[in-house]
C-alpha cells in the first residue's frame, strides 16, 4: 500500500489517521506515599554501607512479602514516616545530631 508522498508545502505534523480520542483514566486518589518521581529530584550521596543496608532491606522485603521494594521507596517513607512523626528536630546542628535524636525517638 502506497502512501501519498509530502509535497512541499505540506505539513509533515498533518494528521495521517482519523482517531477518536481514548477516554482519560479515572485517577485515584494519592496515597500518601505515591508521589510524580518528575515533581523535584534530590541527589542523596550515600555511604556504600547504606547503599548495601537498603539493598537488604529491599530484599528482606521482597522475601517476605513477594513485593519489590526500591531504595528511593524506602527514602521516600522515611522521609514521609519523620514528617509525620512530629519529632522535633529544630535544635540539632548537624547530621550526627539528627540521627541521635531520631534514634532516641524510634527506641522510644
């Protein structure tokens, strides 16, 4: 089947198929840790033993559960779970601080 070829003044974004539209899914609402990964991205620079201590933890999961979890999942929840905490973190200086006093908090 041969198609008309494109004269020179023709525009190659003309519509070569009549097509109706696709209904637009219906959107669920958003849980409270499923977030658009193109929103705002943050490089987070880790030691290897984090790196490996998450790669666990996703394992672990996935034995357990069957489900595949990824670092930046585990990121996300952390960073969802301490907002949520209410923990007050405004006094701590420096990262050492910070895990000190989330630790404190998650000992209970």
């Amino acid at each position: 089947m041969n198609k008309p070829r494109l004269g020179k003044g023709d525009s190659i974004f003309a519509a070569t198929e009549t097509t109706t539209p696709a209904a637009k899914p219906v959107a669920a609402e958003p849980s409270q840790t499923s977030y658009p990964s193109v929103e705002n991205k943050t490089t987070v620079i880790l030691q290897p033993e984090l790196v490996v201590y998450l790669d666990r933890l996703g394992g672990d999961i996935r034995e357990k559960t069957g489900w595949k979890v990824r670092r930046t999942e585990i990121m996300r929840a952390l960073v969802i779970g301490l907002k949520q905490s209410g923990i007050d973190l405004t006094s701590c200086r420096d990262e050492a601080e910070l895990a000190a006093a989330i630790t404190k908090r998650l000992a209970g």
